[in-house]
C-alpha cells in the first residue's frame, strides 16, 4: 500500500484570519483539519491546540501503537483544555474548534469527528460524504422537518451541535471501512462544501492527480470569494505489494494571503 496526500489553507477573501488548522502525520496514517469556530473567542488557538495535542501525542508513535481509543483519548484532553482555557482567560466564552480526522491503517480507514468539518470517501469514481455533519440543520433533516436540499441555505445552517471544547463531554463520533485500491480521500473546513458542491467535489477528485484535485478545489472555492478559512488534505491509496506498506506525501502547501 503507498498513501499519497495533499494539503492546503487559505483564510479566504473575508476573513481577516485563518481559524483553521491541518496535520499531516503520514508515517502514522494519520491526518487532520480542525476549524476554530468563527464568531467565538479564539477560535485561532482552539484549531491550533487541537493539532498541537494530536501531534505531540502521536508523531513519535508506531503505527500499531494507534488506536481509535487513543485518538479519542487525545481529543477528550483537548476539549478538556478548552474549557479550562475559556473560564481562566476568556471569562467564560467558547473556545471551541470542530475536529475531523483520517486514520489509516493496514487494511482499514476511519473517520473521527465532531462539528461539521467533513471527511469524503471517492471509490470506483463515485463520491461518498462518510462523516455526518453535527448541525442543527441535519437535526432537522433527519427529523422530516427540512428538505435536504434546503439546509445548506438555511438560516441555521452555521450552527453546530458538538464540537471540541463546547460541552463538558465530547462525543466523538467514528466510522471504519475496509481500504481498497485506488480510495482517494478528501477531509475539509467547511469553507470549502459551502462554496464547492458535492458533484464538483467528485469530479475534482476523479482527475487522479491529488495536487492537481486539490489546488482546482481551492481555486474553485476562491474565485467565488470564499466566505470562510478554507482547508482541504488528499490522500490517495496506490497499492504496490498487499505485504508491505509505504508512506509518503507531497509537501505541505499552505497557501496564506
């Protein structure tokens, strides 16, 4: 198996700062967005910890020594930080950050995730959104009260329902899949879905070209003045020998103006 991936940030053409923040841990199968939340108290720093405690804690792990526990452990710390952050020096305002993240290993991915950051999977060149966003907008669509096709306009559709440093438990949510051949995923800030639809998500991604999905899907959310940060990482699975597994990745092109 060799896993390829891709990244890149841009704070976009209205905010005056980036809140999101990315990890790329290859050797470990690992990577990460975290979106500090726009409208709170240092949403900027909330990203950043997130990243920071993921890093510290596992990039001098093997990759057996990883877990699915682990990492909810490691983020279950975060949010405990947070909150202890946002009572000693924010008077009591939320310091809060979404979380996704993509784990690979062996045989197998996972997505985990709180907030509304999302984490695609294009296999066979269909696309696939495997994360289910935490908004009160998706509340209401699976509860009959909103047309799918409405939430993404809704009033509402900013406001999430969990996310790293908002309550005293964090709930994390997981899924894992078998790892096939040629998987290309995709984990993002919502800066990107909201201005770049499912249906030009997947036609990106089918070009086969990680760098080149990648800087078409940042282009694309740019020259339609992207309201908010954006961030977005590409990892693709070409499979060499079924014994033996490879990492590497393209440099880390964070895009800043």
């Amino acid at each position: 198996m060799y896993l390829s991936s891709h990244a890149q940030t841009h704070r976009g053409t209205v905010r005056q700062i980036n809140e999101d923040a990315f990890l790329e841990l290859p050797q470990q199968g690992l990577w990460v967005v975290a979106d500090g939340m726009g409208g709170h108290a240092a949403g900027d720093v909330a990203s950043q910890l997130v990243i920071d405690n993921i890093q510290e804690a596992i990039e001098n792990k093997l990759p057996e020594q990883v877990s699915t526990d682990l990492l909810i452990e490691i983020l279950q710390k975060c949010n405990t930080q947070l909150q202890q952050m946002s009572e000693k020096q924010f008077s009591g305002k939320v310091v809060g950050s979404t979380v996704v993240v993509l784990w690979i290993k062996e045989s197998d991915y996972s997505f985990l995730w709180a907030g509304d950051s999302r984490g695609y999977l294009l296999r066979n060149n269909i696309l696939q959104q495997i994360t289910k966003d935490h908004s009160q907008v998706n509340d209401m669509v699976d509860e009959g009260v909103l047309k799918a096709e409405e939430a993404e306009s809704h009033p509402l559709a900013n406001v999430i329902t969990r996310a790293v440093g908002v309550d005293v438990h964090l709930d994390v949510e997981v899924k894992t899949g078998p790892l096939l051949v040629g998987d290309v995923f995709l984990i993002c800030s919502d800066g990107l879905n909201k201005e770049v639809s499912d249906s030009e998500i997947e036609r990106a991604l089918q070009s086969g070209n990680i760098i080149d999905a990648g800087m078409a899907l940042m282009h694309a959310s740019l020259v339609r003045n992207a309201r908010d940060n954006v961030t977005c990482i590409i990892a693709k699975n070409n499979q060499r020998e079924s014994n033996v597994i490879n990492y590497d990745h393209d440099a880390t092109i964070p895009v800043f103006t």
